[in-house]
C-alpha cells in the first residue's frame, strides 16, 4: 500500500475509544465511581439495541475525553493483542499524581509504576481486564466535573493518548504519519512515539516489534476514533483515507457525531468522527446522562428496548471496592 509523503490533513488526535465490557453497573463504578468521569449519555448500540452504549466523559463529553462501552453480560472474554489499542491513557493535572496512586489502591485497584518517554505513568486493569494508565501532564484543560471526592485539581482531564498494539507497526506508522498527519517524535523502551497538534488525546504509542494478533471480547478496545473539525472536513476524510488506499466505509448517523470506519495494516479498526453536534443536543448540559436516550426509529420500540437493558446507577463509591 502507498502513501503520500505529506498528510493533507491532519486530526487534533483521539475523538473517542470504545470497548467492550460486561456489566453496566460495575463499568460505571468503575468509571464514573472511581475514576470520576461523567457518564454523558446512555443509549443503545445502535446495530444491536439490545445492548448499552455508554458514553463517559469530561462536564460536556468533549472530543478527546470520551471513553464508551458495550456492555454485554454474557459476551467472550477477549485476549489483548496486536490489532487492538491495547492501553487507554488517560491524563491527569501536574501534581494530582500521587492523589491517583493512593485513591485507586484504597478501592482495592492494583496499580504498576512505569516509565517511558521520561514520564510516570500509573497502569491499572478495570474488573474486566481493559488495561488503562494515568499521567500527569501540563497540556490540556482541567475538568469542570467533580465527583465522589475528586476536585477539578485531580479530575481527569481527557485522554493523554493511547497504546496501540499492532500487528505491523512499520505500517501503522506510516499510517499515522503520513495519513492521519501526527508527528514522529522518537522510540524508548520498545514503543515508537507519535504526537498530534490537539493538547487532549494527542500522543500516540505503538509497539516497535510486531505483536501476535489479539482477539475481541469484553476487556478489549473495538475501536479507536480520530477528530474532524466538522462534516465538512469529515468528508474531506474520507476521500483522503480512500486516496490513500485504504477502503472507508460510507459516513454514518451516531447522532452526536457523524463517523466513518476503516481498518489500517496493522490490524487496528480506526474511526473519523466529527466534533459536532456532541451530546447536548439531546439533553441539558446539566442533565446529561440521566435518561435513556433513543435514535427517532428506535423510539417505536422503547418499551421492548427498556425490558431488555439491566438498569443500573452512577453512585458514589465509599472505601475498597470490588
């Protein structure tokens, strides 16, 4: 596959990432009791309305701080491997570190140290195996949600960015650089750095040795997803991505953003997702996730829909958690 040597376009960097899990009263403990991210919008997935699609984020769920789950109780397990982003980095105020380190083992959460690129980061597991860390960084505005005993000073702020583990990295970098326009910054420990113009969710790491393929499941990611500006821009994507040998797939109604899809060599399932509208076109900025919201053509089904999904509730955690 050819690529051009300079991207016409580049993305401010992650839109979203998506996942699968089990259970939706354990991920939104998790999420929203532990980690402190507001739960945005609660809907459906959308091919099959049978399941959650749960949406966590900053106040507004802002493009680069939106982690979403599928919640499905009886799904496999799935294995983490090449082909998948295989950890979700989630970024943190200057100084807020040792806050994170003492809260997540005081809700029983094993937590690893580690280092690269001459950052500490925080490494942890959600009950389903989903593998996420913390770091600490200048670059990104503070969140305005404080929830559960986390103040705007300690509160996540988005996503610092994301592992990616893939299958040829060669490929998938070239693929970021030259398509989707990031910016080599160099190699340590095993990984290859990647950096985009945004100041959330904007460094990106890949394996520099190739990794056996993973298989989905909940504790796995699905998808990745890349910001455009709005439709306009979005369709400019498309021809881009096709232009450059990739096969996108037709641009689709979320309602909240529009996205299109298509799968890199290395394995990885990308997404391009608009900005605009976001999820208080629906809803209240101040009520944001409080009501099962459904697309206009689900509406007819809501009653069938509802007796289908295991209710559950965003609650303050109090001590060790399991």
């Amino acid at each position: 596959m050819t690529t051009q040597n300079q991207a016409v376009q580049q993305t401010a960097g992650i839109h979203h990432i998506t996942a699968f899990v089990r259970h939706p009263q354990v991920t939104s403990d998790f999420y929203a009791g532990i980690l402190g991210l507001r739960l945005v919008k609660k809907t459906v997935n959308f091919d099959a309305p049978e399941v959650y699609h749960l949406y966590f984020g900053d106040q507004a769920g802002s493009p680069g701080t939106i982690i979403t789950f599928f919640p499905w109780e009886n799904s496999r397990k799935g294995r983490i491997g090449g082909g998948q982003v295989g950890i979700t980095t989630y970024v943190v105020p200057v100084g807020s570190y040792d806050f994170w380190k003492e809260r997540l083992a005081g809700f029983g959460v094993e937590v690893q140290e580690t280092e690269r690129f001459g950052e500490r980061y925080l490494q942890f597991a959600d009950p389903d195996g989903l593998r996420s860390e913390i770091v600490e960084r200048e670059e990104g505005t503070n969140s305005e949600w404080a929830f559960g005993g986390i103040t705007t000073d300690q509160a996540i702020k988005g996503f610092g960015g994301a592992v990616l583990f893939s299958i040829n990295p060669e490929s998938t970098g070239k693929l970021l650089e030259n398509v989707m326009g990031l910016t080599k910054i160099g190699e340590d420990v095993g990984f290859v750095r990647y950096r985009s113009f945004g100041d959330l969710g904007n460094v990106i790491d890949v394996n520099a040795t190739a990794m056996a393929v993973g298989h989905g499941g909940h504790g796995t990611v699905h998808h990745i997803a890349w910001r455009a500006k709005d439709d306009a821009e979005h369709a400019l994507w498309r021809e881009h991505v096709a232009q450059n040998g990739y096969q996108p797939t037709p641009i689709v109604d979320r309602q909240y953003f529009n996205a299109l899809y298509f799968r890199e060599e290395g394995g990885i399932l990308f997404e391009i997702a608009t900005d605009p509208p976001g999820f208080a076109r629906d809803e209240e900025p101040e009520h944001l996730g409080e009501e099962l919201k459904l697309p206009e053509w689900y509406e007819k089904h809501r009653g069938e829909i509802e007796k289908l999904l295991t209710p559950f509730e965003v609650r303050v955690l109090e001590g060790e958690w399991k």
